[in-house]
C-alpha cells in the first residue's frame, strides 16, 4: 500500500467494561535475563494474531477495549512489560531489554514462522522499534501499529509544560516525569492532572477514571527506571530497521508523544502503511478511541496478517485499489 495520511474523529463507547474478559489461558514467558513476564492469551487459537505491548505505566488492562473487540475473531496475546502489572520487577530497564521481551512472548505464544500484527503504544511502539532487527521480530511480526509514540527526543519535545521550547522546559518535564514521589491514591485532583497531561478535553470521566487506576497501580520504582530510560531513549536507527507494513497512529492534542513524532516516523519507515491523525484525542489513544485503533489493527489483519490455522500463512497483502 501507498502512504496515505487521514483524519478522524473519536467514537465514543460509554458503556465498554473498564477490565478485560478472563483469559483463554496465561502464562509466563521468560526473557533472556531471566526477567518473567506475565502473558494472558485471549480468542481462538487458530484465528489470525495480534500482540499487544502496553506503554509506561500500564499493564495489560489498558487494552480492555481491544481484547473485547477482537478476541471473538482473533487470538489477541497481551503482557505486562516488567515492573508492570504481573510481571515483576527486574533490574534490567532498557530498550534492548524490552526487545529481549517483546521476543521472549513471540516466542513463548508463536509457533515457528508464525506471524502476527504487533502493536505497541507508547514505551509499548518503542519496544517494537527497539526488537525491529531482532530475528525473532522479524520472524513473526506480519505488520506494526506504531501508537502514540515517538523514537527520540521525547522530554525535549513534550508539551505537558505550557512554555517556549528549550532548555528550561526541557529541564523541568524531566523532573517532572522521572519523579520518585508516590502517586498515592486516585483523588479528583490527580484524575485532573492526568486527564491534562495525558488525554484529550472530551475524555470521558470513565476513560479518565481508567486510566488514573492502571497509571497509579504501577509501582513507583519502575515507574521512575523507566521514565529514565525514556529520557535517553535513541531508536531512530532502528525506525529504518522496521521493514514490515507499519501504520502510526497519534492524537493532535497529544501532549507526551505530540504528532511531530508521528510525521517523523512516517518519513523514516520504509513501508509506511498510513498516518492516523484523532482530531482532539491525548496521548491514551487506545482508550480514547478504542473503535479506531481496534479498526486500524483490523485492517492490518486483513492486509497483511495470518488468515489460517496456527503456523500457516495464508493471508496476502492487498494493495490499494485491489
């Protein structure tokens, strides 16, 4: 498929459930170092593949929208990046151990030469970035959805501060975001603060309240190795490395990953599926317009992702105007 650039607008889904369903099975996939991340596995086990790889802060229960939508046609296999959710903590927090990772679950829920749509939002689209060159990513990734997420340059672009560029700013989104103080319990205030950093204005008090409970379960001391690692955090190389089909999708009211990343990365992939622009939407893009993100990882499915029973391939890649 060409490059293609496109606007759209959220879709509301006021009474989706705020947890996702109980898992087909679950299990633990074990990384290179020894780090046991925790995978839940939800749909039929010969229906086409998606894997899900949360971001910062988050855990498996952000997908909740997506699971639902897609378990009933797709196998969908989500984890908890480690420190987070079940997985637990490890000492080893960079990008080459979220590759380690994201290959470790490939292969753990992947026959060989399997493949799947893997996505990824936030830290979870860098770790797709970081795996890009990783024989077993290349082995089983069909194609990418790349989520509100940027690969370098993250504290010096944000807009969660209202001030000039530079290096004031800069300074103070670092402290502000590698902060080690304790997030303490959801309060009206704290749901405030989220909703402004992180969401779009017409979030939902439902969206807000879900993403403040995953947010504030992450214990703080992988909240802060990570945000360290974010702060250094140098992937473009690896964007060129990324040579299946990969669509990006942003908010344009974005405040962490804003859509100057998103047109970065569309420039650099060397097959760039298409550009998602939601008008209004924040950095949650997942649980702010669960209907198109669901819709966009479905149209990747069915361009480009695995259409048989497990191990053999027979989707094919329609091209534009086909």
């Amino acid at each position: 498929m060409s490059r293609l650039s496109r606007s759209t607008r959220r879709t509301s889904v006021a009474d989706r459930p705020a947890t996702p369903p109980i898992p087909v099975r679950e299990l633990t996939a074990v990384s290179v170092d020894g780090a046991r991340l925790h995978v839940e596995v939800h749909g039929a086990d010969d229906a086409p593949v998606v894997v899900l790889s949360h971001g910062w802060t988050c855990s498996t229960a952000f997908w909740a929208a997506q699971i639902r939508e897609l378990a009933s046609d797709h196998r969908v296999v989500a984890y908890d990046q480690r420190g987070h959710g079940r997985s637990p903590a490890s000492p080893g927090c960079s990008t080459d151990a979220l590759a380690d990772d994201l290959e470790a679950v490939l292969a753990a829920t992947l026959g060989p030469g399997e493949k799947a749509v893997v996505v990824g939002h936030s830290m979870g689209g860098m770790t797709v970035l970081a795996a890009s060159a990783r024989p077993g990513f290349r082995e089983h990734a069909a194609a990418v959805l790349l989520c509100s997420t940027g690969s370098s340059r993250l504290v010096a672009e944000a807009l969660v501060l209202p001030m000039r560029a530079g290096r004031l700013r800069t300074w103070l989104t670092r402290r502000s975001l590698s902060s080690r103080a304790p997030l303490g319990p959801v309060t009206p205030l704290s749901r405030r603060l989220l909703k402004y950093a992180t969401m779009g204005a017409g979030s939902t008090p439902a969206m807000v309240e879900e993403c403040a409970r995953i947010v504030h379960a992450c214990p703080r001391k992988a909240r802060y190795s990570w945000a360290r690692v974010l702060d250094r955090i140098q992937l473009d190389d690896q964007v060129r490395e990324l040579m299946v089909p990969a669509a990006v999708v942003v908010g344009t009211a974005d405040r962490l990953t804003p859509p100057v990343h998103a047109r970065a990365l569309a420039a650099a992939l060397p097959d760039c599926h298409g550009v998602i622009e939601l008008a209004g939407l924040g950095h949650m893009t997942p649980v702010e317009a669960p209907g198109e993100v669901a819709g966009v990882i479905r149209e990747l499915v069915l361009a480009y992702g695995q259409l048989g029973s497990r191990g053999n391939q027979v989707g094919v890649r329609i091209e534009e105007g086909a």
